[in-house]
C-alpha cells in the first residue's frame, strides 16, 4: 500500500485562475479513485457540464458559488457538493477571494459533457 506525501505534490497552473494537484491519482497506483486539490482564484467562470459519475467538490477555505441546475448558491468550507451522474454543474467563482476545494470521483479519468 503506497503512502502518498503531499508536501511533495506541486501545484500545476491549469488556467491564469486555475491551479490544481492530484492527492490520490493513477500515477500513485490508483485504478478508480482521484482526488484532487483545486485552487480558483477570483475572476473564474467554468462551463455548465456533467460527468457520467458521482463527483464531490469539498469546499475547504474560501468561498464559491456552484450552479447546480439553474440554482445559484455560495458556497462555504464544511460544505460539499455532490453531483451525482448527469447532474448539470457550473463553478464560478466572482467572489473576492480564492477558494480551495477538494475533488474527488471515483475514475482515474473524469470525462466531462460541455452543455455550453
């Protein structure tokens, strides 16, 4: 059973808002699970989407807003979204400060459906 240590994990930057890194990932030996660490900054605006499998967004500091559907809500650490199979979803993050989120889904890669 491999320990994995973060504290050796680098953020990569994805976007000029966006920086992420997988905890828990195929490159550590996982053949269904990833988790991953997601840095947004202030200013980011996903698109609507859906993914064919359960996918958890743990909120853990900052704040986001999630539109889930055509419900807008913020966000706040101790709360989690959870976007079951299909479900349509959105991140967006206008607010004033970056929020940090823990994802988790239980695929070595997510395949993600762009509906805009």
């Amino acid at each position: 059973m491999p320990i994995i240590e973060h504290s050796t994990i680098r953020n990569e930057t994805v976007s000029s808002h966006l920086r992420e890194r997988a905890l828990v990932s195929a490159e550590y030996g996982a053949s269904s699970l990833t988790i991953k660490e997601v840095e947004i900054s202030p200013g980011w605006e996903g698109s609507l989407h859906t993914h064919p499998v359960d996918l958890a967004v743990m909120v853990m500091s900052g704040a986001i807003q999630m539109i889930i559907d055509d419900e807008l809500r913020t966000v706040r650490p101790g709360n989690t979204l959870l976007a079951p199979p299909g479900t349509p979803h959105k991140l967006v993050n206008k607010l004033w400060i970056p929020v940090r989120l823990m994802v988790t889904y239980p695929a070595a890669e997510l395949e993600t459906n762009f509906l805009e």
